[in-house]
C-alpha cells in the first residue's frame, strides 16, 4: 500500500503570482513567435513550467483527497 503524505491546505490553495505567471507568459510568447530563448531563459521558462505542473497536481490531489473524506 502507498504511503498517505498529508498536504497542507494552505499549500494546496497556492497559485503563481501574477508577476511570476506573467514572465513564464513573456518568455512563451516570445518563443512562440519566432525568439530564440537564451539558456538561462530556457532555463528558468522550464522551472516555472515545472513549478505551475506541480501547483495543478497538488490541487487535484486535494481535490481528490476532499472528494473522498
């Protein structure tokens, strides 16, 4: 059987910023419209990325877990 880790509310509620999300927005738009990234943009786009994955996967767990308390 998995182990149960238990979540914190509050860090289940966690959203970006509006200034973080609104950089990863830049740097995609500018890729998307034709812009090599440098790596150091490539780099930080992927760790927002990473980051927003795992925030939506931690609310749907919560979600989930919610769902069947």
């Amino acid at each position: 059987m998995p182990e149960v880790v238990e979540i914190p509310i509050e860090l289940t509620k966690f959203q970006l910023p509006e200034a973080v999300h609104a950089r990863l927005q830049f740097l995609l738009d500018r890729q998307d419209s034709g812009h090599t990234l440098s790596q150091n943009e490539t780099q930080e786009a992927q760790g927002l990325i990473d980051l927003a994955e795992f925030l939506s996967l931690l609310f749907l767990r919560s979600q989930r877990v919610q769902k069947f308390s």
